[in-house]
C-alpha cells in the first residue's frame, strides 16, 4: 500500500473493461463517502514511472468528485500489459456487476494483448472470470449461432415433454407447440445451460476433483429431491383439480337432467 497523489494516477491505459462508467453507482459512493463510509482500497499497477488503475473505476470518479487530492492505494510493480491483464481479473465478486456487454468487451480487450490470441478458450475464460462457451461465441460467430440454435432445440424439447399428466386427452394438440420462445425464456434456458457447464469446468479446475464431484453430487441429489416433492405436490394438485371437475360435472348434468 501507498499514499500517492490521486491525479498520478492513470485510468487511460486500456484497463477499463466497462464499456460506460455507471454514474448513479459514482453519485451513490460520493454520498457514502460524505457519510464516513470506508470503500476498500482501489489497485493499481505501478511501472516505475506510472501507476495504472486496474480496478475500482467508480471509486475514482467519486473520490475525485469528492476533492480528494491524495489517495491511499494497492498496488504490484509492472508494465502496463501486466495493468491491463490484472484490470480483466477484477470486478469478479465486488462493486457494480459488469454486463454482458461488458464481459464481451472484456474478452475482446484481452484478444488484443499480445499473445493472447494463442490462447485457448479455456485459458481466456479462466482470466476474464467468463465461462469457456461465452469466449468460444465471441471468437467465431458460427459457434454463437449454433449455441443459440441448441438452446432452442433444449426449450422446445423441455416444452413438448409432458412430466405431469394434464388431464388433457392423448389426441390434444396444444397451440402453442412449435411457436418460438420469447426472450426471457431463452435467457432463462441459456443461463441454466451455462450453469451446469460452469459447474463442470469447475470440476475440471478442482484439485482434489473427487472431492469436488462428490460435492456436486450430494448438491444434484438434494435438488433433485426437491424437485420430486414439487413435482409430487403439482401432481396431487392436478388430480384434486380433476375430481373437482368431474364433481362439478356430474351435479351440473343432473341439473341438466331435471330441467
């Protein structure tokens, strides 16, 4: 750590990741600084000569509204390539989470530092703190299009399989087959997709990955018993429904019948 003057500081060096600062989020830590509120300390690479700031953009906007002239911050010696790859592997677990569009700008800056390109997608993904699948999309658009084709064919499929019986006869057809998903249902499938490739590259990541698997394992078991009892509770609903129906059908032909 080091007290330096905060205008020695530069954010101008390509290790911003964000594509826009976020000045809600700048406004509501000025207000919390005015408050006494202790914000941890931004980082920083520094190259002999320069310090780079390599996470806590909003910080800095803030503190230099705030008329802060010297600053206490971390930082590691380096060059400025060393800046711009530790500025990837911030933002991971702490301040305003990056967006899509900020996660791919962070892939597409890292595509640029020299030899990175060389690269595999899992090597990306594990500095940019994204899944492998997400920079496999940015690096060919063909495997984007095919990704979004799969996921489509995974939510008509999960669509057209019917868990619980509906009480609707074998012959029903249901309009809404073959009609194409709306946007937050392909996000929704999109994100589970990604979530159970996350949990496998964390598998593969692990150092004792018997261990790890085990872990998975007993976290599937419990949610799956979870979803029995649901689906077990959905089914009971159903069938309630059904003799209610079947109820209510029969005092309304008797009624027909005395009419």
């Amino acid at each position: 750590m080091k007290k330096i003057k905060i205008d020695t500081i530069r954010i101008d060096g390509g290790t911003q990741c964000r594509l826009v600062i976020d000045q809600p989020t700048v406004y509501s830590y000025l207000e919390s600084m005015k408050e006494g509120e202790e914000f941890p300390l931004m980082e920083t690479v520094f190259d002999g000569s320069t310090y780079w700031l390599t996470d806590g953009f909003h910080r800095y906007h803030a503190f230099k509204l705030l008329g802060i002239k010297e600053i206490e911050v971390k930082y590691k010696p380096g060059t400025l390539q060393d800046a711009q790859i530790e500025a990837l592997q911030a933002n991971d677990k702490h301040g305003k989470p990056l967006t899509n569009d900020d996660k791919r700008n962070k892939v597409e800056m890292a595509l640029k530092i020299e030899g990175f390109d060389k690269k595999t997608n899992y090597e990306i993904a594990k500095i940019c703190k994204v899944s492998q699948p997400f920079v496999a999309a940015i690096r060919d658009p063909k495997v984007k299009k095919k990704q979004a084709d799969n996921i489509v064919k995974h939510f008509e499929k999960e669509k057209n399989t019917n868990l619980i019986s509906t009480g609707k006869p074998l012959d029903y057809v249901d309009p809404y087959v073959g009609q194409a998903p709306d946007d937050d249902e392909i996000k929704a499938a999109e994100l589970a997709l990604l979530a159970d490739q996350e949990a496998m590259y964390k598998l593969l990541e692990a150092d004792d990955a018997l261990a790890t698997a085990h872990g998975e394992i007993k976290r599937l078991n419990h949610l799956n018993s979870q979803l029995e009892i649901q689906v077990r509770g959905l089914m009971n609903q159903s069938n309630e429904q059904i003799k209610m129906i079947k109820q209510l059908q029969k005092e309304n032909d008797k009624l027909k019948a005395k009419k």
